[in-house]
C-alpha cells in the first residue's frame, strides 16, 4: 500500500480523486486537507461517503504531506506552484490536477492565468498528463501536471488525424458542451440550478483558459511550432452534472484514407480509448462516473470535413480519474487499478 | 376575426400553435382535428388548458376545414401534400408546419423523406415561410412551408454573411443543439427522461433532412446554385423541453469588415431578431415561450473564422410561432400580433 | 394608469413580478429599486426583458417610491418594515411580498424569524394577502402582506375541509415539494445545479418559517385559537425550477360528505383556483407561468383519510402573481387583468 | 463461481442486475434473454457496458437456465409464474425481481395485478426477500420474491415502530416519491422528458398495487391481521432518473421513547442500512447507484407525529441490488460482495 496525500478535498474534483482511493487497492489516503473545514468528518460533506470512509479534514499546515508517496493536489490555480517545491525536495512526487503546470511557457501563463507564476524553474521538467501522449515519461515524473478536461477530449479527438498529418492545422474547430460540474462547487449564481437548467448557452467564446493547453499538445503531437495551429475553441454549458461532449471538424488534406482504421489502430492498446464502430454517436452517460474516453470519426458525405466526437467525464477522465490513472503509471500499479468502474445507467 | 383551422393538434407543435392563437386578439380557432382523440377535451390533453379553451377535437373528415380562412397543418411529413390541394381550391389559404413544402425539388424531397412526393405541382408556388428572407412573398401566398427549426436558426445567423458575400461557401459549419421536444410527444425510447437527461450526444451526422432545406436557403440567400453550398451540419441533443443553440462557422474572405455593425443593420427592421452587443453569449432560456431570434457575432483573436451563436425556441420561433407570424403577414395583422410574449425566467 | 414602484427587483420574485407588471394593461412601472445594481439596465440582468424593457435599477434612496400609487416590496424579510411606514404616511399603499406583515404576533415573528419586529404597530392592520379569504378586507388595505409559496398551496387545499368543520384540527399533515427557484437567487451551494439535481431530500422538518403562518390561517378559517391546530408540515426540495405540489391529509370527523361537490361550490367562483375532476392528480407544469391553483381532493377506499393534492406556481401564485391579483383588488382592476397568461407546456 | 442467468434482459432492472453482477466475484452471468433482442450484444444496448461484456441476449427458449445454480427473473408481471416451476423442479434457485410472488394470498394478488395467478400452489413456500425481516427464511429459499421499491423503503422506514408496538396502526400515511426510472423503459408518452421533467405530481391515489404489499409486510412485522393495518399511500413522480425518497407519518401511541436510540439498535448489524443523526435529511443521491438505505428519524416539536424519512435507489436496494444481496444469502456468500458501491456525486 502507498501513502496517499490530496491536498484540497472539498472540491468537486478532490471529492471524486478521494472516491476513486478509498476504492483503490493499493492506495491509501493518509490526509485530505482542508483549511474551511479542517477537523470535520469528510463523509459529513459528502454524503455518498457516509460509512465508507472515517477520514476528517487536516488543516493544510499540519497535514503529513512529506511521509507521501504521492500528493495529488486538487487546490484553485496558483495554490499548488507554491508548496510543489518543497515536497519534490523531499522526494515526495507530485500530480496537480490544477493548471499551474500545464503550460511550458511562463509568460503564457501569466497572461492566460492573469497571475505570476511563481515556479517557473520545474515547467521544464513538469510531465503533461496525458498517458495517450506521454506514458513513458509521467513513469519518471517527479511532478505530472493533469491535463484539463476540455483538452483531453479534445487532443484525443484530433490525435491520431494531426499524427497522421492528414488534416490542415489551420483550419480546426472544437465545439465542446460540459456539464455544470465543470465549473467547480463554488456558491455562483450563473450555476444555480434555476440559472442552468432548462438553458444552454456558449460562453467564453473571446478566449477559454484551454485554448493555449490545447494548442500546445497538437502542437507536440504534429511536432510542429504552436504558432502553426490555428484551433478555434467554442465552449458551451450543457443542463446536467458530468460529462463532456467534444464536436472537433477539421479539413482533409489528403484524400482515400481510412480514417475509421487509422483511429482503432492508433489507440488500439490504449486501455481507456473506445473508438466506436462507424457510424456511431458516443454518449456523455456511456462513461458517467468512469475513466474511458468513447470516439467515433465521421466524414459526412465523404466530403474533406472531418467529424470527431469525443465523450468523457470531466471529473474522471477530465480530472480525477486521468490522475490516478497517472498515479497508477508512476507507482508501477497496473493502469487500470482501481479505474475498472462501470457507468451507471440510466 | 378570421376563422382558423388545425389540422393535427395532438403533437407539440399543434398544441403550442393551440396556445398561441387562442391568445391572439384576431384569430379565431374555429377547428382543431385529430383522428385518435376526436371528441376529447383538448383540455384533458392539455392540462394547461384547462378553464382556457372548451374545444373538442374534430374528426379530419369532418371538420369545417373549407369555412376557415386559413388552415395550419401540423401533420406528419406527407399528410398536407395530401389534404392541401383541394383546400386551396376553395379558396382557403395553408400554412404547413410540417416538411412537404419545403424543398423546391420534388426528387431530393423524396429522397431525404423516404417517399415519393404526391403534389410536386404545389411546389412552384409554394413559398417558403422565413420572413425574414421571403416577407413580401409570404404576404400574397396562398400556400406557405413553415422552415424547419435548425433551418430558422442556422439560417439567421448565416444571412448577413452570405447576402454579404464575405465567407467562404465550401467551408461552412453549423453545429447546431436541441432540447428534446424538437423529437415530438412520440412514444420513443430515445428520449425517455432516463435515456436523455444527464446525457448529450451528437445524431444524424451521416445526414440530416434539415441539411438540404438549409443548403436551399443559403444558396437563394447568396444567389448561387446549391452545389456552390458545403455546409457541414452537425445536430445534437441536449438535456432540456425547449430551446435550439446554433454555433455557426465560416472562413471569412474579406478583411476588415464590421461584422457586428452589419448583423445591427441587416437585421435593424427585424421584429422578431435581437443582434445582442458585442461579447454577447445569448441563452436558449431567454427566447424561451418566446418568437425571438437572439444572434450574437464573434470573431475570436481577429482571426478569419467567424461565429456566430444563434438561439430560438424550437417551438415557437422554431415552428408554431413563426407559423403564426406568416399569417399575420398574410392576412395583413400587425407581423407581431398576439407574439408579444416575454419569456419566462428563470 | 397607476404608477407602479417595486423596491428589490434583482431576485426571483422581483424579476417575475417586473415580467407581469409589464404586461399588465393599467399598469406602470416607474421605479425598480437594486442598491447592488443602480443605473445598471435590467434587462442586463434578466436577459428574457432584453428589447421588452428600457428601466434601469435605481438606488432605493432616490427612486420616486412615493409619487407611486403603490408599491411593491420584494426585498428579503426585515427591509420593508423600515420602509413602509413613510410611505403610508404619505398615501401610498403597500404589498409586500416579503415576510414582516404575514404573522399578526410580533413576538411569535422574532422567534421565528431572529431579530425583533421594527414595525408592530401596523400588524393588526396589515392584511394577509389571500384574496380567496380576505377579498373585502384586501380592498380597502393600506398595507396587504403577500402569503408565503407553501402556506398559498397549503391554505387552499384545506380551506373548504376546515371552514365546513369536516376533519380533526389536531391530526393536519402537510408533506410539500417545491422547486428550486423557492430558495431565491443567491448564490448558495445546496442550489446548484450539481447539487440539487438528479435529487430529492426533505428540509427544515425540525422547524420551517411557514409553519406558524399557515396555522394563523387555518385558525382564522376554523374560527378556532391557533392551539387547536396541530400541523405537521413537511417542506422538501425538488430538482426543477418553478412549482409547489402540496399533498395535505387530514382525518374526517363526519362521514357521507360530498367532498367533490364541497370544493367544487367553495371555490366556484375563485378566478384563481381550479378544482379538477374526480380522480385527477394535478401536475406543477400545468400551472407552469400561470397564477392559478389547481386542487384535486381525494379519500381513498371511502376511508376517513382525505387527500387534497394542490399545485400552484411557487413564483406566481405563490409570489408575483398573488402580489397583482392583491394589486388589481386594492385598485378596482378587474381581478384577472394581466393575469390570463396560459401556462407554456410541455 | 456460480453460474447464474437473467431472464428478461432488456428493462432497467434487468440492466441493472447485469452491471452489478459482471463486477461480483462469486457470480458468472452465463445467460441473458431476450426474445425481441436475441442474438444482439448486450453492449449495443446498453452503451455503458461496451467493453465490459461480450455478452449477447439468448433467445429465452434456447438458455441454459438448468444449468445455472440460480436465475433472476427481471421479467414483466405473470412471467415468472409461468417458468419458475419447472426451474425448482429441476433444483435451480430462483429470484423474482417482478411481483408475481410476493403477495401471498392469490385472490388479492389477482385482484390488484388484474390476471389471474397461475401459480398459486408456490406462494406458501415463496419467501419474501427483505433481508432485514427474513434473513433466515431467505437462506433456505429455493424461491425469493423480491420486493417492490416502494415497498422497501416504506417499510425500512416503518419497521422499528411498529415492531416496538410505539404507533396507530390506523393511521399510517406514506407520502413516497420516485425518480422516472421506476416506470421503467417502456416507450410511454408519460414518461418523455418533455413530459416528466419540470413537472411534479402525484398518480395513483385511488390505489397503487404496491400498498397490498407493504400492508402484508407491516402486518408480518406487527404479528398482526392485514385488517388491523390503515395504511395511506400516495406516490409521485419527481423529476430525475433515479431515487425514491419516502417519508412516512404515524401517531405515537406511548411516550418518552428515545427513537432515535431505538432505530440505531434496531438496524446496528444492518450492513444496508445506515440510521443518519438526529435532525438529519437523507438525500437521493446519496444512496445513486449502492445498495443503501439511508434513514433519519423526526419528532417535530416533541409532539405525537413520528416523521420517517428514507431514501434508496429504487433500481438497486429497491430492485437489482436488494436481489443480489438476496443472492449472497442464499448461496452462502457475504452479504455486501459485490454490493460495496460508493455512489457517484454529484
């Protein structure tokens, strides 16, 4: 058994990260902290918990983060590039499913995140998350930085055509539909239920966080600079708790592939990728409350449009569970430990 | 007051058409049909109607179609086509809701629908009911096609770009969402409240009928032959009654242009369209029980790609609404008569 | 027509009494008062009045509340009894929707409600603001205190049990369910979305505000002390937006009543209640928008349990609706003007 | 590991079933019938289960239900009847998740379920499958009726009161309400999303053919006749997928007993059921997806009303999940194998 730490529990992704442990047969989660609900029963705030677990909140300075195997830090943006150091220092290894290192380029961060990043020394060394992309190094990672949600279903979308280079990088789109819980359990009035049900609307269409994290892994992923990506990202909130829909279109460059074979190849031995049969339409609630990521590709018409639809959960495959999927990777667990969860239907 | 029939009245579209003429200070529902219920209190069906209307559901073979001014049919595809011939003969003027109208090519309509078209001569004169397009033509129509509701509202949002003549025409994108009652009162499995709550996904993306509606559109919009039209047309689901959001997408061939100052004047005369102010994301809920367009233009970054977010209630400005605005047009009442409806909300 | 104030127009009620005060024939608006939101346009706020309304917030210090004929309170309890007594002092009349004026017992409304009652002069003329028991008294009222949701669905459904001394004042149960727009548009977390959806719990069982309201009322009807009645009031929270179903049991002291025919004739001539046929369930979506009250009274296997089931909109009926129904009886309006609005369903 | 088939795959229950037992360690599903889907994968239907099974439906003639060491029934009403006889006969255990089994006298079974039972000779031996009353008859079953959902949860709810003999058996009310799921899968008009959701409202209150057998269960649990039993029972629908929140009232026939100590120790080694604090509102959705029901006990004001409120999922502890705790007991297994769920929130 390793020694688990999540710093940040009382969010909607530290909840769901303590969900996945407590079932995980190999981890187990020394503290959880909190510094609003320090000393309080963690089954007291989330009743699903309620006998399963007698865990209470530590107050984040008396925590026992350094006696870890792993923290996993589930805190608002700019929380976590302020106590990594000292616990990478310690040999403590780390997986921030927050943003502050998601971006290689500090300047960048600064700009997206409207703050100074304060640790710009281990961007270099920081993993990206993605297991699809960069398995074989969040192995070694001291410090993996979980991909946000949006760009997993978006980057797993266009991975296999930008690898290929089959599709012109100036001309992608990614319309994505989240669910509320994307938003966080923060008291905002625009998530109310009576504010978000029954509605749909776009939003943040002038400039998304993700926007610069997606652009940088297709750029990774067609090994070329970010500036030859020209991805237009429209983001939409959808009436309903999980999941993420992603509607990536792109242009063919070339013609007569087959696409269909060329994606069931490429993620042929990916343990969470499902590409459906031809044809298909994946479902948000096919993957409810579990790790996978469903595709199907499309080309309507056999015209040069490429339609890829992408589902996940946002707080498992989008968060929580894409990093114990990373834990697994860096600990030598198998990948699939504790992530073999099936959706509840309906 | 005019007399004014209803064929079909026991679906969503035929009810809401219902609730809005029996608002309407010059229309008088003279007859409401339905073959599985006639006899039946509307009312009963209705429970919203209860103490607002004493109708009883007609029998199609007996109702005092031929003493109506105008007769709306709000049938399934290829009922009017059968019923409205010899209606217009005796002079009574036809508004159908449903799809037999629409398309100007016989050969095309009997291939996206399925069945050979039986009134191919009415096409000619039929008139296509967007008014915002069509008004003068809507006024002197003795048969009007009700659009479509992804057509209304991918249409709006692409006019003024096309009229324009500033995008691309090969390379347009409409990804458009639905609530469920776009599906009818139906008995389908598919949209149970435990099969489409908590869920989203995309459908019909190897090929929707609303496709070659809104290619026809666009093409009499830019004034070029159909096939000089690419448009991929990607329609999804979404967890709520009512309400659609279309995210359009175009490559624009021009630089420089206001794209906001022209949506406002293309559409400044409109009564029934709100171009919203600059970094505008309007919300299906805000136009909801309502005629209402609401468009809001973006060009993200300055870059060449356009978009334009476009909801309607499907219901209503979508269908039943908008079905009331052409006859207002045709029987030369104010165009917004009985439509004065705000929305309610939350 | 009179000049119409409301003082707190950013929540729910506020809102939705703007959206019928609009509408209303004899009616303008003048003022709508937000200190958070002065000079801002409402319809900002409430984006259904984009293009309906050009007002905008004034501060509540400045605005002409007292060039009005009558205004309205939709401010949280506590505010207005500061405020109404300048006002009638100068002549205008006043309802208010907030809770200060609704319990006659100054004392019993400070344990209830935790701070002191500023203004106990005016509770024994303020009059309680249910026109189907105190249509007369409303008429001449300087002051009407607007019912609360629960206690307007509740008072309905055992009116005609009690006024016709049918059943056992000491064994009432109120088991309720309301919609989430009850808790008001703050931002809290037991509302949102993604925690009140796809969810259902009781609340406040140890104690809940309306309680003592709705026994004031039933006392009054009974003719009997406030003691002899003992409620058992269940308030729960339902995952949608608008709607209260009150399902009321009482035990029967008579036998051989016809209740059916009781109700039918105790609210024959209500404009606002509506009492269904034998056998019928009411559902919250007919009422959806409307100001009506729709009650079906039931006693299953003839035994000596009665089952009233009652539904109302929380925010109409329960709130803005009753508010002008009070409104148009205080000003000699006919009682349904502005208010003949047909719930929109599905 | 045990052989097991499912006959009737194709409704929620049977789904349900299916997701629990392909991750139960003990239990190997080697049938699922079909007859409208035979031969299809079972993942074609439902999409969750794409990659976790390769099961496909069986004809239900061709099955090999005798080689199983126990077989489900989650088949319509009046199926089971006609099967199970030759099943025991040939020594095959059987669990009806349908009703055929559970009332034991056939006239009154015949009566509510409209048919009569063709199977009558079975119900004396048939043992009713709530564990928390029949643990030990459960064991020695060779047939198990399992309980309906309501009746669960009215039951767990009522048990310690009247086992205590502390209320009036005359006047028990139970106020139940049930996520849509309940009506299960059928394609029906009442059902639709746009029909269910945004509605509240109760149905059968003329009677419900769950109120026979909750009667039969408090009279076993009371050791007395059915006739001493006054029960009144009212469902409603509420607007979500899954859960049934019951809250039932009964007059205190004694005082001064500590109820909440009493309902603790009634349920202490109950592994399903959890006695929440005093003052505590179970919620739904604390309870998705497990086998739990979650209880807390009210007094209010100390007067004579007891309130019981009691949550469960209505397709697990209410249906597939009580079945294979029922399961577990009669083949000798822990109780919670397979059943250790923790429910998904939000």
């Amino acid at each position: 058994m390793k020694k688990i730490g999540i710093v940040g529990g009382t969010g909607y992704t530290g909840a769901e990260l303590l969900r996945l442990l407590l079932a995980h047969p190999e981890a187990e989660v020394v503290t959880i902290t909190s510094r609003a609900e320090q000393g309080r029963e963690v089954a007291e705030r989330y009743p699903n918990l309620r006998g399963i677990t007698s865990l209470r909140f530590d107050s984040p300075d008396e925590a026992p983060l350094i006696d870890c195997d792993l923290v996993f830090f589930a805190t608002p943006n700019g929380v976590a590039m302020q106590q990594v150091p000292s616990l990478l220092a310690k040999g403590v290894r780390v997986i921030d499913l927050a943003a502050d290192f998601r971006l290689r380029d500090a300047e960048q961060w600064a700009e997206w995140y409207g703050q100074p990043h304060q640790c710009s020394e281990l961007l270099a060394s920081a993993v990206y998350g993605l297991p699809e992309i960069n398995r074989q190094s969040i192995k070694r990672a001291q410090l993996v930085a979980n991909p946000g949600c949006y760009p997993t279903a978006v980057q797993l979308a266009f991975l296999p055509l930008i690898k290929h280079k089959l599709v012109d990088l100036q001309a992608l789109i990614a319309d994505t539909k989240s669910g509320v819980s994307g938003a966080g359990r923060s008291a905002n009035v625009g998530t109310l239920l009576c504010e978000a049900s029954e509605n749909f609307k776009a939003y943040g269409v002038t400039g998304h966080r993700h926007l610069p994290e997606i652009i940088q892994g297709l750029a990774q992923a067609g090994q070329v600079d970010i500036k030859q990506i020209a991805l237009t990202f429209v983001p939409h909130l959808t009436p309903m708790i999980r999941g993420i829909h992603a509607t990536c279109y792109s242009k063919l460059t070339v013609t007569g592939a087959d696409l269909q074979e060329m994606f069931v190849q490429h993620y042929l031995n990916e343990p969470f990728v499902d590409v459906m049969p031809v044809g298909s339409h994946p479902e948000t609630r096919s993957v409810k409350g579990s790790n996978l990521c469903r595709i199907a590709v499309h080309q309507p018409f056999q015209k040069d449009t490429v339609v890829v639809l992408s589902v996940i959960d946002n707080l498992v495959k989008g968060a929580a569970g894409q990093a114990v999927q990373n834990m697994n990777i860096m600990l030598g667990f198998p990948e699939q430990l504790g992530l073999q969860v099936t959706a509840v239907l309906p």
